[in-house]
C-alpha cells in the first residue's frame, strides 16, 4: 500500500513537472513535506483537464463518461473504497491529511463537465462562475497547505489568486482555446470592442492581433491586474515556510501580463511567456526576500 501511495504521489509529481512549469519551480520552494501534496492537487486537476482536452478526437458524450468515470472513483474512494487508479490515491491522501473540503473537489469536477458543453460566456459573471469551481476553489483547496495563523482571513485573497493566475492563462492562450472550440472572452466584452468570434478567428489564421482585438486584450489584462491586487495581502498571512513559493508564482504568472504588453497586447503573434532566465531570478529574489514583504503588483503600469 504505501508503495502505491509513494508512486501515486510521484505520477503527479511527473504530471506537475511536464505541464506546470511556472508552479512546479515555485513549489520546488516549499518544504519538501509540503510539496508532494501541492502535486497531488496539481494531479488531481491536470488529470481531469487531461480528459476534457486531451481526447478531443473522442465525441464529449464519450467524454464525459469518462470524466464521470473518474470522479466517480475518486468519490468512492472518498467513502473509503479501494481506488484502482494511478494517482488518485495521493489526492485522497492528502484529503485526509489536511481535511480539505470535499465540495471544493465537487466544484471542481463541475466546471471541468462544463467544459464539455459550453462554447463561451455571455458576461464576466458567467465566467465567473465557471471560474468559481475551476479557479477559486484551487486557491481554497491549497490555503490549509500552504498555511496560515488566520485561515479565514487568507480565505478571500486564496480565492482570487485563483481568479488571476486563470484570467492570466484565459488571456495567454486565446489562439489555443479557439482551436478547441472556446472562447472564454466574455461576449459582452468582445461587443464593447467591436469584436465577434469570426475576428478573433481571422487573427488567428493570421498570426496577428487587429487593434480592436489588442484593446479588448488590454481590457482584459487589466481585469486580471484587479484580481492580483485582491490576492496581493494574502501572500503575507501565509506561514513563513510558504510565502516564497507563492511569492514566486504571483510574480511569474503576473509576468505572463508583462509580456503580453510587451508584444502590444497581441496574443497571437507568439503564445506569451517569462524568460528562463527572469524566472530563476524571480524565485531566487523571493527566497531572499524575508516574510511578511508586501508583493509588488504585477502587469503593466496603470
């Protein structure tokens, strides 16, 4: 048993490695106790997300039985059922080590089925609601992790961390989200801007951003900016242990912002990412930096 729990945690540790590239390095700043359970829910959510995106040549009907499938398992394995599963004995390890909330895992699931079904969304608050069980309950899922010695107060900033590091991905990945069918622009701000799908498709097929398409992207970075801000003072009422590690992430993934305004709010010119070399200097500045250090805001200057 426990050298199926010890590969389980490390199949998502591999899975963190591959696809999480910019939180795998700030995790590597935690202790190591705490890192094999930040990639059990890294695992757990990559893996879902796999279902939904990676089979694409299967109908969503097939699809979502097999996400069904999956969290079927791992709510039984919640009851307390044998799990006959590569990694989903560490998520649920890791449940149990730290009593984290079951519904948070629920929410989850939910908005990676509606994934399966829903095309866009026709305001923010739609998104938002999609990005309550996709995005904010990951920073919920990780609070009793991570740590803090007020919990409730580090709750809210959790949440909206998880806002702004998705709204970062949403706006990074424009090009690849279309080319599965997605558009998680909300359609009310693409009609501020004069903007339709068919536009954003024609940028695409070009290679370049319109400049009402590069407006509406500036609206959304700052939108996302708004969400880091919210997040900001939650950073310092982590344990000490833990804020270079999500010190590290705040700024990298905020540093996604920078470089989407570096290349004129065009994000499909080159999908937008921070240079090796910025990156290690982020981690290594935060490692030196002592806790309870406001975070500097990141993205372009207001």
């Amino acid at each position: 048993m426990e050298l199926d729990l010890a590969a389980a945690y490390e199949r998502c540790r591999e899975l963190h490695r591959q696809h999480g590239r910019t939180y795998y390095l700030a995790t590597r700043l935690l202790p190591a106790w705490k890192r094999r359970h930040v990639h059990a829910l890294y695992g757990f959510t990559r893996y879902a997300d796999e279902i939904v995106d990676r089979t694409e040549d299967l109908p969503p009907a097939e699809r979502a039985t097999r996400l069904d499938d999956w969290g079927g398992r791992f709510v039984a394995g919640l009851h307390g059922e044998p799990v006959d599963d590569p990694l989903l004995p560490a998520v649920l390890h890791t449940i149990a080590v730290f009593d984290l909330d079951r519904e948070d895992f629920a929410s989850f699931l939910k908005s990676m089925a509606m994934d399966l079904t829903v095309a866009s969304y026709r305001t923010y608050g739609h998104l938002l609601d999609y990005m309550e069980g996709s995005a904010a309950v990951i920073g919920t899922m990780m609070l009793p992790i991570l740590g803090s010695p007020d919990l409730p107060a580090a709750r809210e900033p959790a949440r909206q961390l998880g806002f702004a590091f998705q709204l970062t991905n949403f706006i990074r990945d424009v090009a690849e989200d279309l080319d599965r069918g997605r558009t998680y622009l909300p359609e009310d701000d693409l009609a501020e801007f004069g903007v339709t799908r068919d536009d954003l498709l024609a940028c695409r097929a070009a290679g370049r951003a319109t400049e009402p398409v590069r407006e509406l992207i500036r609206h959304e970075v700052t939108r996302a900016q708004e969400h880091y801000a919210a997040a900001a003072a939650g950073v310092v009422l982590l344990e000490p242990a833990s804020q270079s590690c999500i010190r590290t992430a705040y700024a990298l993934y905020g540093g996604i912002l920078d470089e989407v305004a570096a290349q004129d709010y065009d994000v499909f010119v080159r999908r937008a990412t921070v240079p090796q070399r910025r990156r290690l200097a982020v981690a290594a500045r935060a490692l030196l930096t002592p806790s309870g250090t406001p975070v500097a805001l990141p993205g372009p200057a207001r």
